[in-house]
C-alpha cells in the first residue's frame, strides 16, 4: 500500500476473517529456556506462517500450574510436573493463525519424544517425556481457558502481518 511514496502497514486489515484468528497457547518449558531453544520454537511458528500476538517470560507459580495442569492433578508424575515447571522461567507465547491449535500440536510433535516425529520441536530436541521443552493448548476449548490464564487481554496485540493478503486465500 503506497500513499505519497510512504510503505503503510495496516495494523487490522479489512478482510481479516475470524477464522484465520484462531489463537493457541505455546510455553517454552525451564529445559527449553535452560538449553537456549526460545529462539527455535520462534523461529518454527514465523517460518510456518503463524503470527506472534503475545509473549512474555515468567517465572509460574504453583498456583497458576494447578490450574493449567487441572486433568493431572491424579496423575502418579504431577508432582515431577510441578518440579520441573517450577524450576526455572518459562516462555509464554500467544500465536494467531488459520488452523493454528492443530497445526501448533503437530509442529510440536508427540507428548513422549520417543513417539515424536523428526522435524517436530520434540522430536528434534528432546528425549524424554518428563523434559519435553515445550507446551501447546491440544483444542479450542482448552486454548482459550490457558490464553485467559496465562495472559492479560492488554498484553495481546491485534494486528495483521504485512504478507497476510498473501498467505490467505
Ligand atoms: P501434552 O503436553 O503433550 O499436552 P499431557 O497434557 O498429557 O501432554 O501432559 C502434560 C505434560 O506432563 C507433558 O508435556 C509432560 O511434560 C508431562 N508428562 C506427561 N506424561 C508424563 C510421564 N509419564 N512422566 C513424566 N512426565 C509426563
């Protein structure tokens, strides 16, 4: 878009349609942090296309993994869960996309590294269940109970990606 000779970007675009606006929660997990693999997990989502809404680096509490890990509170590794999310900061990020929950869980790969195909994030950089590097919201539901958890409404931006025109149909 020229106007006066001036390169504008629309920060929201008037063909943005809800459905390319679907939003996933991703975490770069303590051991992803610890061995320097923010930069990769980024790097994944913007060469795929996806668009980065909201990020910030944190150190979770309990009280917030309760909440986020509430389906394995029974489980015999919660408390390894808690140990190892505690342990260090985490990356939390907010991605924005057509078909980004599915997409996201496919570029992260399998829960157990062992079962994670090569070129997923798991599958690339991880070997063990319990030290996986990353996390990603598994559906739509769940997407937007862990975005309201992780993330203040003012701490997502809104705005459209100059190649947006583009990449969508
Ligand atoms: P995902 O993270 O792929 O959505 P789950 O929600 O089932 O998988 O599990 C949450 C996290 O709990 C996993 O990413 C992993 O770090 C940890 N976890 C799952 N199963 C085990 C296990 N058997 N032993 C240790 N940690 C586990």
């Amino acid at each position: 878009l020229l106007n006066s000779g001036k390169l504008i970007i629309p920060r929201v675009s008037p063909n943005t349609n809800r459905s390319f606006s679907e939003r996933t929660l991703v975490a770069v997990k303590p051991d992803g942090v610890q061995r320097r693999l923010i930069g990769q997990v980024i790097e994944r989502f913007e060469r795929r296309g996806f668009r980065l809404v909201g990020l910030k680096m944190v150190q979770v509490s309990e009280e917030l993994l309760a909440q986020h890990y509430v389906n394995l509170h029974k489980k015999p590794f919660y408390p390894s869960v808690l140990r190892y999310m505690t342990s260090g900061p985490v990356v939390a990020m907010v991605w924005e996309g057509h078909n980004v929950i599915k997409s996201t869980r496919t570029l992260v790969g399998h829960t157990n590294p062992a079962e994670a195909a090569p070129g997923t994030l798991r599958g690339d950089f991880s070997v063990h269940v319990g030290r996986n590097i990353v996390h990603a919201s598994d559906s739509p539901e769940v997407a937007q109970k862990e975005i309201s958890l992780w993330f203040q409404r003012s701490e997502l931006i809104d705005w459209v990606c100059c190649d947006h025109a583009i990449m969508y149909d």
